[in-house]
C-alpha cells in the first residue's frame, strides 16, 4: 500500500445558502481544491461524493456524476460514486478515497462533502435526520435524534455525574472557537447562561446544545506521498484510516454512555499510525449534540470515562489546552451539512497542520485526528493527520 | 494488486415482497452468499451496500450499517459502508469491493445491493427513479425517465431505421428467459403482439418496454484468488472492473443513441481482461428500458452502431445466440430492484460460469460481461468475470 498524502484543501462557508444549489456548492468547494493543489482538473483519476440525504432533501441522487459534470469534468468520463454512512458520510469517502490511493488504483483523486439541508421545511429534518437512525425500531415509534441524545446526556450524568454546565460548556467552546472562523456559520461567542437557558429540544438538551441545519461543501485532493511534493509545498500524510460500525438503534447495546465504534475504530488509527492518544494534540470530531463530544474525548482515550465534562469546563480541550478540540467550531458553531462534516473536519486539521489556522491557529501541531461520527455512533471513522 | 475472486452468491426472488422488510431481504441475500462461501459470518473484513434510494422510499439511509447490524454482525464492528450511483450502484459497491480486496486492505468482503420499492405508491416512483437523472434540468420540467428513454427509442428509429418490432423483441426475449428463472419477477414467456399492443407509457414505449417496480436483494462475497479455492470448489475471477460518467442530463450530449460512459467502461474493461467484444459470450446488461439494451449491445461492441435491433430480431442475442444477453431475463422481467440490481447481474454470470444456469445454461461459457447503468448512462459500470 502506498502513502497518501492531501495536496489540496477547499470548502464553503457554512449556514443558510439560499442563493446556491447543492450543485453550486459541490463545484465551489471541488474548484477551490483543484486549484489549492496546483493540478488541472484533467489529472483528476476519480471523485468519491459524501452525501447523507440529497434524495430526501432536494430529489436528487447520483450525486458522483452530478459533481464531476458541473464541475466540468463530464469529457473524461472519471469514475465518480456517492458515500453514504448518515452523518459519517464524508469520513467514509475520504476512506474510500485514501483507498484507491492507497491501493495504486488511482493517482489524483478528489474526495468532497456536499449537503444542501435548508431547501425543505423546518419540520421534515428530524425525520431526515433520524434515517441515519434505525427508522423502524425508533423513528417510527417517535424517537428523534435529539431525544435519542438527550437519554445519552441524562445517562451521562447519572452514571458519571456529568453536571448540566459542563455539558453547556462544550457548546460555548466551539462557539468561541467559530467565533475565528470565516467559514463558520455561527461567528459568535455565547456564554454559558445562554446555552443553559435556551430554549428546551429535548431535555437537558436546549437549542445550544444540538447542531444546525447547514449547507455547504467541502473538497479535497488525494494523492501518493511520493509525488505530492511536487505539486504541494506543505503536502498532510494520511497516517490512518479507520472505520467501524455497531447496532442502528441505541437500544440494543450494553451501554449507551460509551460509543463502541468510536472505540474500535480509534484503537485501529493509533495502531497503524504508531501513535497513542496522549500523542493527539488537536482533533476535529462529533459534537452534533454536546453530549456527543463529551463521549467522544472519553472513547478517544483523550479523558478516562466519565471525566469528559469536567475536562471541557476546565479548559482541557480549548486551543492550546491538553488537546484542541473542534478548532474549527466544530458541528455545533461551524455548522452540520451532514455529507459535508467529514471532510470539513480534515480540512481543518490540514490548514492547521500548514500552519494556516489564523487567529484559532494551535501552536507546533504536528498530528491531528478527525472522529466523524453517523446517527448515535451506528458508524464511526477516524483519520489521523500528520505533517511530511 | 491481488486477482479477487466471487466465493459466494445468494439473492431473493425479486418481485413485490410485501411480507418482508428492506432489512429481511438484504440479511436473506447475505446470509446465503455467506453460506454459499463455506465461511463463517465473521470472517468478513467490510461490508459494501449498493443502494438508490432507501432514504426517499422508506426513510431509512444508513444503510452499511444496518445490513451489519441485522445479519447479526454488529458485534464485529466492521467497516460498512453504502454505495450510491443510481441504478448503479450495485455495480459501485462490486467495484468498490473490488478495490479492497484487491488493495490488499482486506480477505473477505460482502458487496450486496438491496431496494425496497413497493412500500411507496406508484405515483412516487417516477420522481424517485428521476433522482438518478437531473432532477434540476430534467425532473423538473417533467420529464421522466420513460419520456427520455422513448426520445432515445425515437431518435435511434430515425437515424437507424429500427424497428417498433425490433424493439419489442427485446422484452420478447428477455421475458422468455426470465420464465426459466425461479428468482425472477414475471416467469411469463409473452409474444411481440402482447408488447406492441400494451398500455403506452410514453410513446413508442409501452409497458412492456419498461422494466417494473421490485423489491430484492443481492450479494456476494469477494476473497483473494489465492484462497479462494481453499472455501469454493468453483471460485470466479473478476477479470476486470471499470466504471466511467457523464453528464447527468441527457440533452448535455451530442448525441442520444450512444451512451459513451458505456464505451469508455468497456473499453477499459477489455483492456483489463485482455479480451475483445467477440471474445464474450454472456452478458448482463442494461435493459430497463427496451432500447436501452439495442443501445448497450451496440457500444459494448457485440454490433455495429445500429444494428442492435436486427441482432436482437433475428435472434442473435438469446441463449446459446451469438451472445446470450440476459439470460436471467434481465431487468424486464428478472425485476429492477434498482441497488440490487447490479450485484443480481454478476449472480446471474457467476451461476452461468459454474454451470448451475439450470434451464437458462449457456453453453460452454468461459467469462461473461455485466453492465449496469445509472440513470440516462450517467454512470455504467462494467465488469468482466471469468473461471478459473
């Protein structure tokens, strides 16, 4: 197998994007790639699409060849397909992507991330959203994903006695952290009495404690380690790349303060990029709900378990704490389209591993990892970063 | 890269499966390649799911992970992903299998492909099946896949001087084989009238013209050459995989009555495998509509451009013809359940290779072709199958 590197990094700005189509969102992000890698379009070898829910959104599938056409590649007739693994859809693609690398399959391969959320009502995206749940044994029976991750939270707090302010102290985090994002869709700092007195979605989780509806995209440009010098001066080996899956509905695991997928998953990136989680000192990863960060730095092995949420309200995870965790904002400031997190997620990482993270740039990161997470952790994919 | 070879293949019956669910049916497929593979379920490294459209037919994506899940693999936690191209994605998710054994990423890998139709009302399924076309450009303005398939039928009539009969005889023949098939939809031989004279669809295509609305599911287990005699008795070879796009729209074109994602799929696939068009001698392909499977026989290169329709009249595409096409009875009357369909076409030629092709066996068959195509052939995926 060989190593694989990012030469190429391009997104959008997150939020409400009314004045553009999914397919203007696609080929914004792609040609921002495609550029920033110093390639032509024409070198392109294939395309690997994250989307979680285009059909549902906007009545449109076969999102591959819709991304290489209307980012004028239709002439080279390019292998191009959609990923789909729900919120974990552009982890997964980048997965796929790393792959056809990896295996000598491909040279020059582009991996993005589009979802276009806001063109249908308010009142349909809980029951888009719960298809990354099991539909049958809990969206029909009146489970959404907020109130999947509410029972988390409450849990959480009975087992461990996680407080409600810890909980709320992730989202005024990221929220600072958005707050020095341009591509954020939130760019505001909030603090921790807002969070705790906004509005209830399900309880203990208000309005601040739960994603957005996003649209935006994200792209970026694969290639093998050996020749991507030649096109990057600042070229991220992927060190790892990890996927792991477990039961649709949350009911049928033995815990449901623990996500065994992220666990899985991460123990197999450190092993192969030869790294413990002590190691890690920055990482973009799942905050679609509060909640779900505080799992997730626990089943990281960032925190032992049960200690997540004090870590948070102790500043552990902030820039330049112990680890920087969701530099970028994450889910919850920068914003969630969905097929588009994970990708947004190693976007970050590589502009802070360039160096290019401006005014929320972490000092002498070295190595960075990405935990992208779909429905209640029924999919998880992890990827370790690190600069050549 | 590794040779891989087809260990395993297990499918439902294709048709209006009421009684069972979208999960029933793709954990019966899998669990029989499984069983057909002389392995136990949790030898498999990854699970790749081709699906169109779970989330817009019964509100559930995520599909990867559920198919893990309810084959009672959840506790494995392996990476499982869904593949998505359309009427594609079948093929997809094969090829995307291909890859990770072939990489060397992973042994044993399940590719299955799966759809649920019948749960919706017929009046849905156009814009659904739509969704694989452009639905900004073209579902919007009220075409629908049948109208752009009858413009394709129109236009090849006018510069070929094909027949309305030559078109009809390919639902002639593909529902004669279909009635030697336990696993299809219509076990129904017809003759020319009862298609010439059906209900019109969109004109010169009647319902006879179009494939139907099914539920069913498909799957496969791939495992390297190397071993793969050590658990099958009569492994197969995949020679080749070779995918290629479009233009999602079809009046982006310069021309209707070719569909060069096909030609340029294929061409790659002859190239892999070393052999020329002549040279097959079985195929599974696109016949979803009538014409469809004129226009693929022609730009795989089994006739000149034009002669697709006299071929198929004068019979040189039936069983032991010059080539067998469709011997399954194809997507017309095997049934288009639309993620499944490409895996049920690489079932069918892997049968047809071991000889268990039972009343529908060709003759001396040493490797056959499947092509399945997404959407107006914005997406075609070839693959080239021989024995070992």
């Amino acid at each position: 197998m060989r190593e694989v590197a990012v030469i190429g990094v391009g997104d959008t700005k997150f939020g409400e994007l009314w004045e553009y189509s999914l397919r203007d969102i696609g080929m914004q992000a792609g040609l921002t790639a495609v550029g920033d890698a110093n390639i032509a379009g024409e070198q392109l070898d294939a395309l690997y699409i994250g989307n979680m829910a285009a059909g549902s959104l906007i009545d449109q599938e076969h999102l591959g060849a819709m991304v290489a056409d209307y980012s004028g590649l239709a002439q080279l007739h390019l292998p191009a397909v959609r990923i789909e693994a729900a919120g974990a859809s552009g982890g997964m693609a980048l997965r796929q992507g790393y792959m056809a690398v990896a295996s000598g399959m491909h040279d020059f391969v582009m991996v993005a991330g589009a979802e276009k959320m806001t063109d249908v009502g308010d009142d349909e995206i809980p029951r888009i959203q719960m298809a990354g749940g099991d539909q049958q044994w809990e969206g029909l029976t009146g489970a959404t994903m907020a109130s999947l991750h509410a029972m988390i939270a409450r849990r959480h707090m009975h087992e461990f006695g996680t407080t409600r302010e810890q909980i709320a102290s992730v989202a005024v985090k990221n929220h600072r952290n958005g707050a020095l994002n341009p591509m954020a869709q939130f760019q505001k700092a909030v603090d921790i009495d807002v969070v705790l007195n906004a509005t209830k979605v399900a309880d203990p989780l208000g309005v601040f404690d739960c994603a957005p509806v996003s649209d935006g995209a994200a792209a970026m440009i694969l290639a093998p380690l050996e020749i991507a010098k030649k096109y990057s001066e600042d070229p991220v080996v992927i060190a790892a790349s990890a996927a792991a899956t477990d039961t649709l509905a949350l009911h049928h695991r033995s815990s449901i303060t623990r996500f065994d997928s992220v666990k899985v998953a991460a123990s197999k990136a450190y092993r192969y990029a030869g790294l413990s989680p002590k190691e890690i000192k920055i990482a973009e990863i799942n905050d679609s709900y509060t909640i779900s960060e505080i799992l997730n730095i626990e089943d990281l092995g960032f925190f032992d378990k049960g200690k997540g949420g004090a870590a948070t309200m102790e500043g552990m995870t902030e820039i330049n704490g112990v680890v920087s965790v969701n530099t970028s904002g994450g889910l919850k400031s920068r914003g969630d389209p969905m097929g588009a997190t994970g990708i947004a997620q190693a976007v970050e990482i590589v502009r802070q591993l360039r160096g290019k993270g401006e005014k929320r740039q972490v000092s002498n990161a070295e190595c960075g990892l990405t935990l992208n997470v779909g429905g209640t952790g029924a999919t998880s994919v992890v990827h370790i970063l690190r600069r050549v």
